[in-house]
C-alpha cells in the first residue's frame, strides 16, 4: 500500500483546509484545488470511457 493518498482525498483534504480560513466558493477557485478536482474528473472519465468500449 503506497503512503499517498489517492487524489480524491487529497482534493478533500485540501478543501478542507482550505475552507477553514474562507468561503468554500473562494477556495474552489484555488489554482492547487481546480488542478486537484480536474485530475479527480479525469480519471472518473477515463474509467468511465473504458468501460463503454469494453
């Protein structure tokens, strides 16, 4: 088991923290957690792409 989180939780874990100092809308537009959610919804849509042509 590798010692990093998967992405989603790291997407989580930086929105939390993120959240703890502003408004959840003020953190979503972050440069670090656009980038973090963009490599979540990518994955899900290549899996999702996959398993359409499988």
């Amino acid at each position: 088991m590798d010692s990093f989180p998967k992405e989603t939780h790291r997407y989580a874990f930086a929105m939390v923290k993120a959240a703890r100092t502003m408004p959840v809308d003020m953190a979503e537009k972050l440069d670090h957690i656009k980038q973090l959610r963009f490599n979540v919804q990518l994955k899900e849509l290549r899996k999702r792409i996959n398993r359409r042509i499988t």
